[in-house]
C-alpha cells in the first residue's frame, strides 16, 4: 500500500517532460514577450522577472517576439512543453483581443497568470503642438493626422477607438510601429502627429520634454517629476467614465496544465518580489499602479477585461470573428460564476 501511495505522489510531481517538479528549476526558464524590446509590455515585466529570478535563485531569460499583437509568441509558448520553463508575457489588451482578431485561438482559462501592473494609456503630442485636448480633437477630426500605435488589437489602440468614439473622431488613420516605445519615437521624428501608448513606455520622453501627453486614460491626473500635470480622460471628455475601467495590465503567463507544484513555486517568487521596495519605486517612476493580481482575482481581470476589450474592438468594426460566436458575453451580462466554469480542469 505504501508503494502505491509513494508511486501516486511521485506521478503527482512529474512534469510532461519527465522531469520532477520538486527539481524546478534545473534550467534556465524562458518569458517570451509579445512585443519588443523597450516597449510598454518588455518594460514592465522585466523588473517583477527579475526579482523573481532573486528568489528563485535562477536567472530567467527574456526573449522579444514581436507579431500580431502578441499572437506570434503566445502560439510559440503553447507549442512548447508546459513544463515551467517556457512563459509567456504580454499586455492584457492585446491578450484578450487575440481570438476576435482571429490570431490565435487562445483565451485566459487556457493559462496561469500573475499581474504585477496597471496602467493608463496616453495620447501623445509633440510639445506645444495643441493647446488643449478640445484642440487635439479637433486636428483628428480633421483627418488630416496619423496616429501610431504598437499594432491592432493591442491595448492603447483598443483605447484609443473607445476614446475616439466618445469624443466623435471617425476614420482615423493609424500607423503600426513594433511596441509603444517605438510609436512615441515616431511622434519625436515627426513620423505622426500623434501615438496612443502604454504611458510608461513614453513617461522618460515626457520627463524630457520630448513629448506631451494630450490625456491619460485614468481617473485622476498624473503629475511628473518635473511638475507638470497631465489631464485624466474623465476631466476633459463628458461621458469617458468608462474608459479608464478598460486600462491594462501586463501579465506573466504560463500553460493552465503545469504541474501544479511549479505554479505554486512561481506564485511564492511573485508575492515575494511584489513586497519587495524595488518594484514600488519602478511603479511609482513609470506611472504605473501596483496590481499584484494572480489565482482567482487573475482570472477574474481577464475575464471581465475581455468581455470589455472583445466588444469594444467588434463595436468599432475590427473584429474579424464576433464575440457572440466565441461565447463571450458583454460587460452587462458578465457574471464570474458563470466564467469560471469555463476553466478547464
């Protein structure tokens, strides 16, 4: 009887690969990230990567895949063994837009995932350029403006039609760039008059003067070291109470069916590096709030955020495969004791 017991216990641990899960890691995990380098996404998982490599006692490499919004690295990670050694990171709104968009046929309750930031996305300007939000508006109504953003379906262009809508601009035109951080270079060289980002991705041009930031999707404004302070959607567009609701996070992934036991070990790594003072500073320097979501609160932002992001990508016309088709409800009829029955065991 003892045998049987010890022999349950010990397949319990094995991973897919063969390897146990009481010995990881052995090896060097990898996060592969949606986006480039520098990029909203790529700046603000490396410092929660980085002190989770601190407790784990391992380093764990970054690896960049830009493509469809995230969907090149998310097919790529799932094509691997879920063994704890192949992650995955990338913004939540380009996440949840994956399966509308007709990328990759993936959703939240196919993987585990830890939340360490939010954060707004903001329009951004050269200097000067416009002197108010009423008249930044008025120049894209115009359409006579281009607008970058880090690719369709990501998070800030998801913002960005929400904003739009609101405030009545129609048939923008839209300039793709590798990640966020490359868009509000973009708006530097004079490459577009405009850029919806991750703000964090651009906060250090804002710091310099380099850019302005027309409004911030969030509900309070954001003051910069300088002192400037940068407007909140709410105070400057009547009827944009939604909006900030629809900010995003920027998740660490890993397959829904690893074992156990090394999920546990990663979640232990992310509330310690959570606590640590480091990454309250990087937060408070990038503009960003702390999140701290994993386990169920995890799966409940991103069930909720894609119901969000689902339908406001359909409403504004992008959608290449309806949400209704894909059985994902509308903010309205979200109910997360109906979502959650849909993870698979």
């Amino acid at each position: 009887m003892k045998r049987v017991v010890l022999l349950a216990l010990t397949v319990l641990l094995v991973c897919s690969s063969g390897v146990l899960a009481s010995d990881w890691p052995s090896r060097i995990p990898v996060v592969t990230v949606g986006f480039s380098a520098g990029g909203g996404t790529d700046t603000a998982v490396r410092p929660i990567i980085a002190k989770m490599s601190e407790y784990l006692g391992t380093t764990i490499n970054v690896v960049n895949m830009p493509g469809a919004s995230g969907g090149i690295a998310a097919s790529e990670v799932l094509q691997r063994k879920p063994d704890g050694y192949n992650l995955y990171a990338t913004g939540s709104g380009p996440f949840v837009g994956l399966r509308v968009f007709d990328y990759v046929d993936t959703d939240w309750t196919d993987w585990v995932s830890w939340h360490p930031f939010s954060g707004p996305a903001g329009l951004i300007a050269k200097p000067g350029a416009y002197e108010s939000f009423d008249d930044a508006m008025e120049a894209l109504r115009s359409g006579n403006c281009n607008v970058g953003i880090s690719g369709f379906g990501a998070g800030p262009h998801v913002l960005a039609e929400v904003l739009f809508g609101v405030a009545g601009v129609s048939d923008v035109n839209y300039v793709t760039f590798d990640s966020c951080h490359s868009a509000a270079v973009g708006v530097i060289a004079g490459e577009v008059e405009f850029a919806m980002i991750s703000f964090s991705a651009g906060v250090d041009f804002a710091e310099a003067n380099q850019i302005e930031a027309v409004v911030l999707t969030s509900f309070e404004p954001y003051k910069l070291a300088n002192g400037k302070e940068l407007p909140a959607v709410v105070d400057v567009l009547e009827g944009s109470e939604h909006i900030p609701l629809l900010s995003e996070t920027w998740p660490i992934f890993i397959r829904r069916d690893t074992p156990q036991p090394i999920i546990d070990k990663l979640t232990e790594a992310f509330v310690w590096a959570m606590e640590q003072p480091e990454i309250a500073e990087f937060a408070a320097s990038q503009s960003l709030n702390i999140a701290g979501y994993y386990g169920e609160e995890a799966d409940r932002f991103l069930s909720m955020h894609e119901a969000g992001y689902a339908w406001a990508i359909h409403n504004a016309g992008l959608a290449q495969v309806s949400p209704d088709k894909l059985g994902i409800s509308t903010i309205d009829e979200w109910d997360w004791e109906v979502e959650k029955q849909k993870i698979k065991k």
